[in-house]
C-alpha cells in the first residue's frame, strides 16, 4: 500500500458519520440549550407542561367567563322536594300526605348550558367553584413553595459556609423542625383557626405560614450539602485569595451552582404542598367551604351520603384535578431531572 492510499484511507468519511454542519450545531449547543433540548424531548414532562397551563388558564381566567360568582347562588325558584307523610285519621284509617315544596334556591341542578358541572346544595355553579379551587390551590402551592426556598437557601447558604456555630444553631433548628409531625401540627394549626372564628381570607395566609413553617427545612440541608462540598473546589479558593466579600461568594458562585437541584426541588414540592392543603381542606381545617377548594369540595360528598351517591359531578372533577395537579407537577420535576442530569435515568 502507497502513501497515497494511507492517506485516502486515513481522510475517509464513514458511511452515516455526522457532517461537519451537524457537528458544529451539536458544539453550538450551550448547556442551557442541552438541557432544554432534553426536557422537551420527554413526553410525560410536555404532558405536564400542557396540563398546567390549562389548568393556570381555566383557574384564573376561566370565571370571568361563566356568568358565575364563587359564592353566587341561582335563585331561580325551581320545585322542590315533594315530602310524603303517613298519618292515621279519627276513623282508624291510614293516609297519606303530600307536599310539594318550593324551594327559593335551584339546588342540585343537572348539568345544563347555564349550569356546565350543575349546582351544589347550596345552588352555587360547580363549575365557578372548581375553578376558583384551582385558584386558591395554585396560589398556595408556589407563594409556599417560593418562600421556602427563599428561607432555606438562606440560612442553608449559611450554614454551609460558615459552619461552627452557626451550622450547628441552624442545623439544630432544622432537627427540631424536622422532628414534629407534619400532619398533626398542621390540623393543630387548622383546629385553633376554627376555635378563633378566623376569616377566610385571613386563613389562607395562616396555612401558607405554617405550610412554609415545616417545608423549609429539606431545602436547607439540601443547600447545606452542596456548599460544603463546593466551597472547597478551585474556583472558591481563588476566590478566597481575591479576597472577595462572602455576600458574593455565596450569592453569586455558590447557590448558582446549586441551582439545579433546587429548581427540581421546587417542582416537586409544588405538587406536596398542594395535595397537603387538599388534605386539610378536606378534613375541614384548610380552607372553609365558603371559599371554594379542591379539597373541601370532596369533604361535603364524604360528609353528605347523598351527594356522593347521586351527584358524582359536585365532587369527582375535584379529585380529578387534584390528581392532574399533582402528576403534573411530578411529571415536570422528573423530566428536569432528567435534563440536568442524564446519568440519573440510567
């Protein structure tokens, strides 16, 4: 073999290899664009995508569209109940007794063009109410969510920096935290709402406190243990010869690095902290059945034989959307997972 055919065989293209076009859009790629790219390509992460911004829409758009008010009542005067009796008369004889009731407010209507979803007992439209549920769900699922991340970046940030005393009075606080009982603190919490008449609009800022109060914690550790491990890399030692000031040590190379592990972080915490107040509406120590939720909705089915036998539709759509919201909010955590890091889904 020549040297010519060396060379034409060491210049050969292989059949299939990428061009020199595709290899250079592939090297183009910035991180964020991988990571993008690896999101979008999961399938059940779009179907969360979509889920949510339909959801988002409905919720807080939706009931300016149905002619509806969340506690408005359809005072149509429909008839009632008809009420059978019994009674014996002077003469020994048995009779029955009928009375036609008219009732003032359209309770329990059938699913109608006015009525998408029908009424409740107390002739409010189901629709309306679903959606401002969605509302109230949503809201405090991310204002929890945001300022618990807030206050464990914080004070995690702190701990792991510093450490000494001040890792072992935070990490001390956080064991504490970390010992009570969600559940029970959190219907303690519901109970003495009840017991001091709180409004509901004043009840939604106590439960997103005390919701924030015992979610913070996870955050904190989880920053904690990135900023250990990270402070002692190159780039901080560098830093730290620089003299740079610790605000910026900390805000500007530690937590950005931490970042993805807090974005997923957030994402599956949306969905906890929303079936959590689902779950204390529905014990009736979240949100109170006036103001429209998710929860509460179902626990009125629970609680009235009737209306979980014969009208599925004041409470079944409420589950339904208690379980997209939450698989949703999963199925988006586990794709950015997946796209920060790929070895994971290995």
């Amino acid at each position: 073999m020549n040297n010519s055919q060396i060379t034409d065989t060491q210049n050969a293209v292989p059949a299939g290899a990428p061009t020199e076009e595709v290899a250079f859009e592939a090297r183009s790629l910035t991180p964020g664009r991988m990571i993008l790219k690896r999101f979008f390509r999961s399938k059940l992460s779009m179907f969360g995508v979509v889920t949510l911004c339909v959801l988002f829409a409905v919720s807080f758009f939706g009931p300016f569209f149905t002619g509806w008010g969340e506690g408005e009542v359809d005072r149509s005067g429909k008839v009632g109940n008809v009420n059978t009796r019994t009674f014996v008369g002077e003469d020994g004889k048995t009779y029955n007794y009928y009375d036609v009731e008219m009732q003032e407010v359209n309770r329990y209507a059938p699913v109608s063009s006015e009525h998408l979803l029908g009424t409740d007992e107390e002739g409010r439209d189901v629709l309306t109410r679903l959606m401002c549920g969605g509302r109230v769900s949503l809201t405090i699922g991310f204002v929890v969510v945001l300022v618990e991340t807030l206050i464990g970046v914080l004070l995690g940030g702190l701990s792991g920096y510093f450490g000494g005393w001040v890792d072992n009075v935070i990490m001390r606080v956080v064991d504490v935290l970390t010992c009570l009982p969600s559940l029970p603190v959190l219907i303690i919490v519901g109970a003495l709402l009840d017991s001091w008449n709180v409004s509901a609009d004043l009840r939604i800022y106590y439960l997103m406190f005390a919701l924030t109060l015992i979610g913070w914690t996870g955050i904190a550790r989880l920053v904690r243990g990135q900023i250990l491990f990270l402070r002692e890399q190159e780039f901080m030692l560098a830093e730290e010869s620089l003299g740079m000031p610790v605000r910026r040590k900390i805000f500007r190379h530690l937590v950005p690095n931490v970042m993805p592990q807090l974005i997923v972080s957030m994402t599956l915490g949306l969905g906890g902290v929303i079936l959590m107040e689902s779950t204390l509406s529905f014990l009736g120590l979240g949100m109170p059945y006036e103001k429209a939720a998710w929860g509460s909705m179902i626990s009125s089915a629970t609680n009235t034989p009737l209306i979980m036998r014969d009208y599925p539709n004041l409470w079944v759509p409420a589950g339904i959307l208690i379980v997209l919201a939450v698989l949703s909010f999963n199925f988006i955590g586990d794709g950015l997972r997946d796209a920060f890091d790929p070895k994971m889904k290995r």
